[in-house]
C-alpha cells in the first residue's frame, strides 16, 4: 500500500502534525542542491536550517561513514569507543585555540538536549558547589543560605522543545499550552547591560544562557559588550556563563566558535552548547565545559568539567561510534577544505548581493559569517495584499521555492540564508538572482 500511496497522503495520515510543512517532498541532494521526488532541482539555502554544513552526500563523509556503518555502529556508552574519544579532543582543541585544550565534551543527541545539559550542569554547580561570600546585605546573607538555580536567558531567545526548553527560550509561542513550565528560568532583554545587572543581583541566580547570535529570532548578535559584562557579572557573583551555540558553533560564523567571531578569542564562556551543523545531518548534540575550578560544599575543589559526575547524566545514543566517526570527517573536512575562510569572505558577498538588489520591499539584511538574514519592510501585507493569508515571510519562501531556492522564515516578516559553509559565489550569484527576480515580480 505504501508504496504506491503518494508521500504527503502518508504524512497526512500517520505523522503528528506538529510541523506546518511547505508542499515539497524532497528526495536527494548533494553540495548545495537538492532534487524533489519530481526531479525537480533547488539551491538549498536552508541547508536543513544550519544542519547540512559541508553540503548534502559529502563524498568523504559518505566513504567514513560507510567504513563504519559496517564496522560498528552502537554500543552504548557502557564502554569506550575510539571514534567518541577523538571527536572530543578534537572538539576541545578547537573550542581552546589558539590556547592549550582544556575541558572535556559530553555527547547527546540534539540542541535541546545539549542545553538540557548546561542547564543540570548550572543545577548542579548551584545545589552542590559553595556560594559567594555574602558581603554586605541580610538579601546576600539570606541567598546564601538558598541553593541557587536559576538560569538567566534572553527575550528573543530559541533554546529548543523539551519542557526546560521551552522555560529557557524567550518566546511565549513556544510556552503557550504547556504550562506550568519548568521553574528557573527568567528572560532579560538582550543586549540590554543594566537588565542583566539587575537580574543577576536577584537571590538564587545561577547562570547566564545567551545565543551569541540568535538565530530562530532572525540573525541578531550580541554585542561584544554585553558578553563581555555578561562574563564580568558571572565572574563577580560566581555564576557560570553558558553559550548556546547550536546555530551559530562550528563554522557557521566564519570561526569555530562564533562568540570569537563577534567578540574576540579572549572571551572564554564557562561552557557550550551545539548540535545542528556538528555532524553534518546526523544527529548529534554535545556540550563543552571548562576546567575552572569549583569548590564544592564538601570543602573539595574539582573542574567544572568533573561535576557531572558518574550516573548523574547520560542518554543511550550520545556519541555513537558511527555518528561521532562522522562528525569527526565533518570538522576535518570544514578544517582542511578552508571552510571558515570560505564563510567569512562569502557571507559578506552574500549580504552585498542581497544589498545590491535594491528592493524596497526589503528594509534590513543582517549577517554573520553565513548566517543571513533579510527583514522584509513592516507594512509588506499592506503593499502586497496577497500575502495577508499567509504572511509575508510565509508567502515569499513560497515564491522563491517556485524559483527553485530553499530559504528559512524567521518569525512573520525574516527569511534566512543558511547555506553549507562549502557554498560557492556561484551559487550566491544564482540565488541572489532568484531573490531579485522573486521580489520584482511580487513588487510588480
Ligand atoms: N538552540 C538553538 C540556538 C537553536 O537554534 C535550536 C534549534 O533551532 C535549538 C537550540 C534546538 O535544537 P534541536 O532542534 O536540535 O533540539
């Protein structure tokens, strides 16, 4: 029956409906492009939104993981495996440079589980680890005396679906339906210096959790400023400062890390969150965490990095062999095929093509590395009334995928660009021209 039954007539009726899918059912891909059962052909700008890093069906990624497909897959991490062990010094190595490797990796399998692992480790850090001296106040005296747990996030913020997810993420569209919602978490403004002050200051905080760049919001960075105070503040009362780095890690910004990338090597978070691009489509999550040292209520002193100890987080499929022998070719691949150097001079390209369109239909692009945005102008439903039903970002990535490019809407009026990081200018060229000739029809 299936195999006759048309894909979306399947979907329909044994896929939970969580996502609102475009009408394409694509069948295979490779570099930049995909193809619809149809065999049709797409740039794809999405790139499975900032997942596909080096492209679909890298060719040496395809030849590692077949050698290991059928060498050995899964054991679970009730034992060693040589694949897991490389990817984590490797993952260390590049989140340290140009300084000596320090801390250690823990795998899981998504973005939202990796935070779910930052978030335990703040849980951890503030029921077991010794608080800050109170100094002057009874307030300070009387937080002393309380665990501390909770995690200060942004307004604008995406940090995934699980229940703590969605406390953490600064969006009341993600919370809506699922209350109560995990307690411990409370959202400032981003970039907003004296807000993140004032919340630090409140009894029982913790941890700071920032994008560098936020990505589901549209591409809007942190201000190296505000990292900066924000890593002065978590110095100063003793909080961890933790970066999600799930989007905008690994390449996507033109540096391993794309904190360094807006703010410079020097800032170094306590630790860090990624998925999406780490393995190239293979799922896979991880956290970093640094070696500063803790002193724990017991009177002993351990890294940061030691605090999860044995048994107190775990998750069967982190790290398999097979997907960490992939992640592994992955990052090989960005570091040996000058990949960040290709992010950091075609993303300014990028941006200057969709600048150089002109169109007044778009009012800001914005930027980092190759991660792109466009923000179409606010009264866009007003000007072209077709696009009411759906919305304006809703509406023109339909009309590019009729031109054949993949982009990812950003709330109702932000489209982004997320091309592999290998993107060439020809293909920039190509889907600016698509974007040109899709506005100027729309604008009429
Ligand atoms: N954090 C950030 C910054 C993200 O952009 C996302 C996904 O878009 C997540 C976390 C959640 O990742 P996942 O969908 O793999 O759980």
């Amino acid at each position: 029956m299936s195999a006759t039954t048309p894909t979306r007539e399947l979907y329909d009726r044994y896929v939970i409906p969580t996502y609102a899918r475009f009408e394409l059912r694509l069948a295979r891909g490779r570099g930049s492009e995909v193809w619809d059962e149809d065999g049709r052909r797409y740039l794809d700008f999405g790139a499975g939104i900032a997942v596909t890093s080096i492209g679909h069906c890298h060719p040496r990624v395809v030849r590692v993981m077949q050698e290991q497909i059928a060498t050995l897959v899964h054991t679970s991490n009730l034992y060693f495996t040589r694949p897991q062990a490389v990817l984590a010094e490797r993952l260390v190595r590049l989140t340290c440079a140009p300084g000596p490797p320090r801390g250690k990796v823990f795998f899981c399998n998504s973005g939202a589980e990796a935070n779910e692992g930052l978030y335990k480790l703040a849980r951890k850090f503030g029921n077991e680890g010794v608080p800050p001296a109170p100094t002057h106040t009874v307030g300070e005296l009387v937080a002393a005396c309380q665990n501390r747990h909770t995690v200060i996030t942004m307004h604008g913020s995406f940090h995934g679906r699980t229940l703590a997810g969605i406390a953490a993420t600064g969006q009341e569209k993600v919370k809506k339906g699922f209350e109560p919602l995990v307690e411990g978490f409370v959202q400032v403004e981003f970039n907003n210096g004296p807000a993140l002050l004032a919340a630090v200051q409140e009894p029982g905080t913790v941890a700071v959790l920032l994008e560098p760049v936020q990505g589901e919001r549209g591409i809007h960075s942190a201000s190296p400023d505000f990292m900066r105070l924000a890593r002065e503040l978590c110095d100063r009362h003793e909080m961890l400062l933790m970066f999600d780095e799930v989007q905008c890690g690994l390449g996507r910004t033109g540096d391993w890390c794309g904190w360094k990338t807006l703010a410079g090597g020097a800032l170094m978070p306590d630790a860090v969150s990624w998925a999406k691009g780490i393995a190239g489509g293979f799922p896979l999550g991880a956290i970093w965490v640094s070696d500063r040292s803790v002193t724990l209520k017991t009177g002993a002193t351990i890294p940061l990095c030691d605090l999860l100890g044995p048994g107190s987080h775990g998750t069967t499929f982190g790290g398999t062999p097979l997907v960490s022998a992939g992640a592994n070719e992955v990052l090989a691949v960005i570091e040996e095929e000058g990949m960040l150097e290709n992010a950091r001079t075609l993303g300014p390209h990028a941006k200057a093509a969709i600048e150089a369109i002109g169109s007044p239909l778009i009012c800001e692009v914005r930027s980092v590395g190759l991660m792109l945005a466009f923000e179409l102008v606010p009264d866009f439903a007003e000007r072209v009334p077709a696009a009411k039903e759906r919305g304006p970002s809703l509406f023109v990535v339909d009309r590019l995928h009729e031109a054949g490019l993949l982009t990812v809407p950003s709330g109702t009026h932000a489209i982004r660009w997320l091309p592999p990081l290998n993107v060439k200018r020809s293909e920039i060229d190509e889907a600016a021209s698509i974007l040109a000739r899709v506005l100027g029809a729309i604008a009429g």
